[in-house]
C-alpha cells in the first residue's frame, strides 16, 4: 500500500505527533544480520522531515542496515492511554567526522548540571573522536494511535465491522 507524502505530513503534523516527535528516544526495528528481527532503544533528532539518529561507527546495527535499509520506529509515552507515533522507512547512512549536532540536540532534555553537561560532552567528544554515523530516516508510512481519536488498525476495522452489523 502506497502512502501519499501529504498523507504521512498530515500525520506528522498533528499536535499528538509533534509532542511524540520532540521527545528524544525512540525504538528503532530492523533486521539483523543473522535474519533475526531487533528493536533498540536510540536517541533522536527530527528536523521536520527526517528522524536523525546517531551512532558509533562500529556499532552492529550499522552493518544490517546496510544491508537492509528497511526500518520501523516507535516513539510512545509512558501513561494511559498512551500516545504512540509508528513511522516506517529507509535508513540512509552517513559517516561524519566529529559528533554530529543532531547527537547533541537529541541529548539536551537529559537532566544534568550545567557542570554536568560540559564533562558529559568531553567525555562524548573523547569516546567517538573518530566520528560517528548518522542514521537519516524519511517517513514513508506512519500512523498516529492516541486512544481517543485513532485506535490500532484491528481494533478500527472491529468497531467498523460492529457498526455495521449494527446498522444492517
């Protein structure tokens, strides 16, 4: 099933989305090398077009995504009901010398001193010296399920199939 661009921007541009999208972790799905499926917990940036992630360049995953570029991620909230933001697409890979500045602004909500933040970013700078790889994913799907306006799928198509029995 395609999905339009003006589709996926209308989702995304939701006030639900929007909060979703300035938090700073989501859970990003791929598939392993080995087949297997993985979901990991990563910190991100979105620009208003894509979700930036940032990783080491030895980091396992970057090896599957070249491989298979194909990704899902979930951005939620901790409370009832929750808020949920599922996004798919492709991951595109792109070294960088240097800690990106996404690394940094996905980062920044982290509670800590101001003290605090400046041993942190030494110690980041000191850690990925060599640089780091940004994981740059444009929605190509996504769908918002906030429990009082959208619901998951099935449970849309349930209601949908009850009303109609109802009304038949």
């Amino acid at each position: 099933m395609t999905v339009r661009p003006d589709e996926i921007a209308e989702v995304l541009n939701r006030p639900i989305s929007q909060e979703l999208l300035a938090r700073d972790m989501t859970r990003l799905a791929y598939v392993a090398k080995d087949g297997t499926p993985r979901n990991v917990p990563i910190v991100f940036a979105w620009n208003g077009s894509e979700i930036v992630m940032c990783t080491p360049k030895n980091a396992p995953k970057l090896r599957a995504l070249k491989e298979n570029p194909m990704v899902a991620l979930t951005i939620d909230t901790e409370v009832h009901p929750p808020k949920i933001l599922l996004i798919r697409g492709r991951a595109e890979l792109d070294y960088v010398d240097g800690i990106p500045d996404e690394y940094l602004q996905s980062t920044s909500t982290y509670e800590m001193s101001a003290e605090q933040r400046v041993e942190w970013e030494a110690d980041v700078r000191s850690l990925y010296h060599d640089g780091m790889v940004r994981i740059v994913v444009t929605p190509t799907w996504a769908k918002l399920i906030d429990f009082e306006t959208t619901l998951p799928s099935p449970v849309e198509e349930l209601i949908r199939r009850r009303a109609e029995r109802q009304g038949a």
